[in-house]
C-alpha cells in the first residue's frame, strides 16, 4: 500500500534533487543562460561545465558533472593538469541556448591599439568543496575576461530579466567592473540603460552602499547604481560573506537588488523601485560578460562560481527558493597551497632548480629581488638576503607571505609582474601583491610559488632577476622555454 508518509518523502527528494534553473522553471521564469564550474544547475544537466587548456601542449578537454545535477569532476581536471598550467578556456551554458562565455574580445575601453583579448582565468585559482567535493571558481584578476556578443534569448529593450551569481565576498577591487550579465553587442560603450548586471566591488564614482564596501550594485551602462537617482542607498550594506548570492532583476520601470550568505540564511532586498532617471526604459542589447564592463573595462577582480540569467522578472519566494539550493550545496574553503610544506613561522631559502642555476638562490639587492649564488663563504650580509621569514599571507592567510630576514617590516611583493621587496604600508594592494600560494614544483622538484592575486603566474628567475610569470604570454619573462624548471624553488633551511 501506498502511504502518505512515502509520498511526502518522493516529493521531498524531487524538490531537494531540483538545480536552481529547475526552481526558476516552475516559477515562470525559465534560466536563458546557466554558468557554473562548480556544479550543475540543472537537476538533469549531464553536459560540460567548462573546458580548460594546458599549457604544456595546448590541449583542451571539457570538464563534466562527476553525475546529472552533480558537482565539477575537479579529478578530471587535476590529472589533465599535472605538471603543468591550465586555463579556463569556456564556461558552458547550461541552458541549451548555446549562450557559452568564451575569452572576451578588445572593446571601446581596450581596443586593438592598446590591446589585445582579455587573458583567462587560471583553472585552480579558486579551489572550493561543495557538500565535501572538490570544485574550482572562476578567478578573475585584472585584465581578465569572459563575453558572448552572439547570444539566444537573453533580454533586449525593455524586456524582464533576472540574475544571480554566487560570488567571494573577499575578492574585490575598485576596478572597473567586476560584472555579470547583460551588455552591449559590440563591446563599446553605447548609452545609458544599455546594460544590465550584477556589480560587486567598491567602485564609488556612481552609486555607493553603506559602510566602505564591497557592495552588491547594478551596471546599468554610465553608471553603477545602488538604488535610484540618489547616490547612497543606506538599505544597501557592505558585505564580506567569503561566499554570497548577489542579485539583481529587472521589469519596465521597475527592478531589485537582493543579497545574502551563501552558506546560510536567507536573502534581503536591498533596492526594489523605479529605474534611475534616464534609465526608462532600458535598451538593452543582449551580450553576457563576466568579469568586466560592457566596454571591456578590465581593471577588476573577483570570483565567480556559478550564475544565472533567466526570462522574466522572478518572484522573492522563487529566488529564496534558489538560496534554499545554493545554501544546500554547502559551498566550503579548501586548501590553497599544495607540495612540499612552507610551513608559516619557518625561516627559509629558495633554490633555483633549473640545470644552469641549482646554486641561486632568491635573495634582493635592495628593493631589487634577484638570484644569486649563495655558498658557506658568502658574508653574513649576502646569506641574510638570501633568507626569508614564512609569514601567514597578507592578503590571504589561507597562503602565505615572505618577510625579508635582513629587512624585517619588508616582503617580496610584485609591481607590474616584476618582484620587488617593498616595505609593508598596509594598503590592501601591498598585501595581496605580497601573497603567495606555493603548489607542487611544476618541474617535479619543490615549490611552484603561485601569485595569490594573478594565479596563472608564479616566481620565476629570468636572466636573474625575479618577475612574477606566466606560461607564455607577452612580456620575454613569459616564455615557455624552460617555464616548469624556472618556476620551480626547492624551500630549504635559511642561511641565517
């Protein structure tokens, strides 16, 4: 016999088993685009999530759902990439519409005078669990983007839409802009209300929220906004969740900004009124980009997980059903350092491993870091500044910072990928420029020492002097020859 009791638990299944683009769907409001490399959206999704490229042969393979409605098989990707650098190459739309996010093109704000396609993401910059399962965000430091000027569905005009991404609330700039959602088709700047998306930073040129930031805003195209035609909204808080639901949605003359934790709770409308003046109606174009403005404006960083874009205005009760789904996944931190410990209070040296140069080691002149040959004949002075103090990261203390033992008060940071030992004047710039995640050595010995901030570069010696380098690119520190053995440091014992 078929009991009640058994039937409450089927429909209860089928409702935990919904993805968010599932909740959307009954609620009237079907997703038209679905990005995640973290895990499907869709409670039925089997396709691929991204695709990365290695940079030791410039393959690409797609990275699937470990199963339907399942978390990224981050193995899969792990073992593509050994021993070697992978970028993200494309975030696959969930949706069918075939509205996938691939490197973004030069626009109004960098075109091909000044500048070429924006760089992509480092496959591993952003390792995270959800219900204990290995994953990676979308790291997007500056410079970095992802666009899609040819899309099938998304909003254009006047017509509703609605958004959300689950985002770090830790990364963030003042940059202009760190986005996602709908812009302009050709990349340029074409007039106010010609985009719509999601903001997080502490951009304060337009709109601000309360406190010194960051905040959840909306890019609107020549402005970021808050609330309306105000400046400050004070109902729009700063927030700092390491993980947060950012949304925003919008109808004729009327939208909303709504937050919360993504990890638990639920989410709290910050703005919902009229459209700013000047900004009814809307004439929005169509495109989708991550990580920077309609133009192409790349000077912000954050990290992306997983976000929609859906096809009418959403119901509140639909969304807290959505945040119902993202709190359950249970995002969570990992580990950001792998290989041989760099054990933070330590004091160590670090070797150049490449067969010309195994008796280097990284040390500066002056503010200038280098490599030099250190032996036991060497001064006290030489051997001092070649000897360095692991101190918890500055910018992150998931990784770690290196405090020059002959300089106390200083760290090795870069400047312009060129590393540099500068003295520690607590700007939040100086301490993630300081922040270092070391990796297993790419060539097979010791330390790979990642750049918290730009994590497809690491410390590489070039002609002696340390840069801050990524696996080809377009500076001659760059190179691909000899990139595994330059990037990798054996961390030993200090000299002094």
């Amino acid at each position: 016999m078929f009991r009640y009791s058994t039937l409450v638990a089927f429909c209860f299944a089928a409702i935990v088993a919904a993805g968010p683009c599932d909740i959307y769907a009954s609620g009237g409001t079907p997703c038209v685009a679905a990005h995640s490399s973290t895990r499907a959206l869709f409670s039925a999704y089997t396709g691929p999530l991204y695709s990365v490229t290695r940079g030791s042969d410039g393959t690409t393979t797609n990275i699937n759902a470990l199963s339907a409605g399942g978390v990224a098989n981050a193995a899969a990707q792990d073992s593509f990439c050994a021993r070697t650098t992978c970028v993200i190459t494309e975030i696959f739309d969930q949706s069918g519409k075939g509205n996938h996010l691939t490197q973004a093109p030069p626009g109004g704000f960098n075109g091909p005078a000044s500048g070429g396609f924006d760089n992509l993401a480092a496959a591993t910059g952003a390792p995270v669990t959800l219900n204990g399962q290995k994953a990676y965000g979308v790291f997007i430091s500056p410079g970095t983007g992802y666009r899609n000027d040819a899309t099938n569905g998304i909003a254009t005009g006047d017509a509703a839409e609605g958004f959300y991404a689950v985002l770090d609330g830790t990364h963030f700039n003042n940059g202009c802009c760190f986005d996602y959602g709908n812009a302009e088709t050709s990349a340029h700047d074409t007039g106010a209300g010609h985009m719509e998306a999601i903001y997080f930073g502490t951009e304060t040129t337009w709109g601000i929220g309360t406190g010194n930031g960051p905040w959840i805003m909306a890019d609107l195209e020549n402005g970021l906004f808050s609330g309306s035609n105000a400046k400050l909204n004070s109902g729009d808080p700063t927030i700092t969740d390491r993980f947060l639901t950012a949304v925003v949605k919008g109808e004729a003359n009327n939208w909303e900004i709504r937050g919360g934790n993504a990890q638990s709770g639920a989410l709290t409308t910050f703005w919902s009124g009229v459209r700013p003046s000047g900004y009814n109606p809307m004439h929005k174009e169509g495109a989708l980009i991550l990580g920077i403005g309609g133009d192409n404006s790349n000077s912000a960083q954050g990290t992306f997980y997983e976000g929609v874009v859906t096809s009418g205005f959403p119901s509140d009760a639909t969304e807290n059903s959505v945040q119902a789904n993202i709190v359950a996944a249970k995002y969570a931190t990992t580990s950001m350092v792998s290989g041989p410990a760099v054990a933070v209070g330590s004091t160590v040296s670090l070797r150049a491993t490449t067969a010309c140069c195994t008796t280097r080691y990284i040390a500066h002149t002056g503010a200038t870091v280098n490599t030099q040959i250190i032996t036991s004949s060497n001064s006290t002075a030489i051997k001092q500044s070649a000897s360095w103090t692991v101190v918890a990261g500055l910018g992150n203390s998931a990784c770690v910072s290196f405090e020059s033992r002959d300089t106390p008060g200083s760290y090795i940071r870069h400047i312009n990928f060129v590393l540099m030992v500068n003295a520690d004047d607590g700007t939040k710039q100086m301490h993630e420029d300081a922040t270092f995640c070391p990796q297993a050595g790419l060539n097979g010995q010791g330390n790979t020492i990642q750049a918290w901030g730009y994590p497809t570069r690491a410390f590489r010696h070039f002609s002696n002097v340390g840069y801050i380098a990524s696996n080809g690119g377009p500076d001659t520190f760059d190179a691909t020859a000899l990139y595994n053995d330059d990037v990798s440091f054996v961390v030993g014992a200090a000299f002094a």
